[in-house]
C-alpha cells in the first residue's frame, strides 16, 4: 500500500465506512465502480459516494490573529530565560514563560 492509498484509506474510515470497503476502495477505485457489473450496487454507491466525499475541496485555513502574532513573539523572546543551559526547562519554567508572555503581547 503506497502513501496515496493509506490517505485515502484514512479519510474513508474518517467517514465512517468499514474497513473490508474502505479497504478495497484504497487500493482500487475503478474496481470498486465495476463492482456494479458484479451485481453488487451496494458497494459501488458506497464506492461513488466515498470518492465524491474524498474530492472535495479541503476547508481554508483560519487567519492568524494579531494577538496570537504578538504572543508568539514574545515567547520566543521570553523562553529562552526560563530553560536550562541544556535547553530543557527549568522547574515551572514553562509555565511562568507562558505567563509571562501573555502579559507581554497584551501591552
């Protein structure tokens, strides 16, 4: 199974499909469309409505507040003061960072 077929196979059981079709629909969708010949109309409206929820378009991507902006500045500005010379941080340090840089991007 390839990284496209494993996606796929993802957002199929996502959408609440078994894993014996979703399975079979990953690896093929053509075959599981002439499944139909077979006599099995279950499974390929099943097939066809599982592509049609895979073809849609993914949803946009919220903005990035100005607040969140600030914020992140200032704990990339404030962390460095709150870890160990090692880079782990320091006992409760992560914790008054964040604090600290709250209070920082609220100014």
């Amino acid at each position: 199974m390839n990284q496209e077929q494993s996606k796929r196979l993802g957002q199929l059981l996502s959408m609440g499909i078994p894993l014996p079709i979703a399975y079979a629909i990953a690896l093929d969708p053509e075959q599981a469309q002439a499944g139909l010949a077979a006599g099995t109309e279950l499974f390929v409206t099943g097939a066809n409505t599982a592509l049609d929820a895979i073809a849609q378009p993914k949803k946009a991507k919220r903005k990035v507040s100005a607040y969140n902006r600030r914020y992140k500045a200032a704990f990339k500005k404030i962390a460095p003061k709150h870890k160990a010379k090692n880079g782990k941080w320091k006992a409760g340090g992560f914790k008054r960072a964040v604090k600290a840089a709250h209070k920082e991007a609220k100014k």
